[in-house]
C-alpha cells in the first residue's frame, strides 16, 4: 500500500451535506483546520460551495467571502487546497496562499482555472463528474464505469495540459457519489488500480457518502466505518490521496493497515 496523504475536509458552507454550518464563521473553520492538521492531515481542502446533490450555486463574491479568510489563516501552517470552480476564486485563495486546485468540473466549468495553475505552477485535481451537481443522480449511465472514467479523466488531463499545467501537476479523482449509483460506486473502487495506468497520483474522496447508508442504511453522521473500510481499501488499490472529515480515526486507520502490510 501506498503511504496515503490526509487531505482535511474544512468546509465552510451553510449547506455541506455532512457538516452544513458548523464552520460558517471563519475563526471557527481555521480552528477546524489546525485541528485536522494535529490530527495528521497534510493538506486541507478549503470549500465556500457545497457540491451535494440539488446544491444551489453560490457566486464568486460570496464564495470568496468565505473563504478567503479561512485561506489567509491556515496557509502559513498547511498546505491548502482550494475546492472551487471558478478561475476567479481560485486565483484569490492562490493569492491568499492555497498551492493547489480541486476542480470538480475537471475545467469544464472553466478552463481558464487551467491557464492559472499552468502560471502559478499549482497543483490541480481534475474530478470524475457525469452531469452536473443538481441532476447527477438522476438515473446516471455507463458503458463500464471504470472505462468511462478512466477517458474522461485522460482527456481532461491532455487539455489541462494544453492550457499550460505541467502534468506532473496533476492529481486525478474518480469522484466516489458524482452521477454514480451504488453499482457504480463500488466497482470503481473496487477496481480502482486500474486507474493507476494514468500514472497520477489518485484522489479518492468516500468520506460519510450516500453510497454507505446505501449499504448499511446508516444517517450521514453514523458512516465513519464504511468512509474508513473504502478509504483504506482504495489506499491498497494505490489511491494516493484520501480526501476525509475525520482526520484522527483515517490516520489511525492508515498507521494500522501500514504497520500489517509493511512491517517495520
Ligand atoms: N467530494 C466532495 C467535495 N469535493 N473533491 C474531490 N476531489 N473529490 C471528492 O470526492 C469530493 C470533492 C463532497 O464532500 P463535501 O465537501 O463534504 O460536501 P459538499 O460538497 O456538500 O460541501
């Protein structure tokens, strides 16, 4: 297995599907954050618009009022990662201090997100999505899940890479829940090492998702073993980065399937 990254989730947002409103107030998310960084979290992943299901877009404006703030005051202690598609706010959380881009979109939104990694030479994550945030789960299709993503993911690759972002920037992410049903879901993590043939690194994000209630008819605040058993099967598939809210219990998780799988 890989050595995982931890990337926090710090979302500050009034409607997130898990933790809506709690981090709302800025002082708030950046205590938040230096928390999951104690916990062992690399990278914080710095969100101002949920992409939930029926989620209602939220303009650059406020977007960037919540968080630019956030950004400002985690920077100087972690990598920050700034979960957005609009170049526009993009390019304020670099300026505030972010070193990486998560594009859901994958630049479909706006390619201009790629021509600004390619200058400030950031990292972008292109994701997996069919559809868009308030129509995704309608009766989403495939020929073979893990074919279709794994194109999909190779073509947004070659245009970040004509708009100017140098490949070994790039991390790709299949985008566990974005227009996928269960049956979806499963069979792209369980096959997930085929992915690996990208060569990027591959971020996964199973965190509390639909796909565990699913399973087990768990509410969203009760899914922290089925976010940790997909999140720990996805690192032995060679997923490189494990996109988490709850920080402490994925590191220990980590510590433990490593210490099994390579011993010291
Ligand atoms: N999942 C969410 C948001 N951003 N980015 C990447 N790269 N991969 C993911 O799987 C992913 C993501 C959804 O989780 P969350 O941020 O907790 O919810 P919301 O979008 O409702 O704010």
């Amino acid at each position: 297995m890989a050595n995982p990254k931890l990337m926090g989730v710090v979302n500050v947002t009034p409607d997130s599907f898990s933790d809506g409103g709690r981090y709302l107030d800025p002082a708030a998310a950046i205590g938040h954050g230096l928390e999951l960084l104690e916990q062992g979290a690399e990278i914080l992943d710095v969100g101002g618009e949920s992409t939930r299901p029926g989620a209602e877009e939220v303009g650059a404006g406020e977007e960037m009022r919540r968080v630019l703030p956030v950004i400002e005051g985690l920077a100087g202690e972690a990598t920050v990662s700034i979960d957005t598609s609009k170049a526009q706010v993009a390019r304020a959380a670099l300026d505030a201090g972010a070193s990486i881009v998560n594009d859901v979109t994958a630049l479909r939104h706006d390619p201009e997100i790629g021509v600004l990694c390619g200058e400030r030479g950031a990292t972008l994550v292109l994701m997996h999505m069919q559809g868009d945030p308030r129509t995704m789960q309608e009766d989403p299709r495939y020929d073979d899940v893990v074919e279709d993503v794994k194109a999909f993911l190779a073509e947004r690759m070659e245009v970040a890479v004509a708009t100017g972002v140098a490949e070994q920037r790039i991390w790709l992410d299949p985008g566990i829940g974005f227009g996928k049903d269960l049956d979806h879901n499963l069979e792209l993590l369980r096959r997930l090492g085929e992915l690996r043939a990208l060569g990027r690194p591959l971020v996964i994000g199973t965190s509390r998702k639909s796909f565990i209630g699913k399973i087990d008819g768990s509410p969203v605040e009760e899914r922290l073993g089925g976010t940790i058993a997909s999140s720990i099967l996805a690192a032995a598939e060679g997923a490189g980065v494990l996109r988490v809210h709850d920080v402490a219990e994925a590191a220990q998780a980590v510590k433990v399937a490593n210490a099994i799988l390579a011993p010291a």
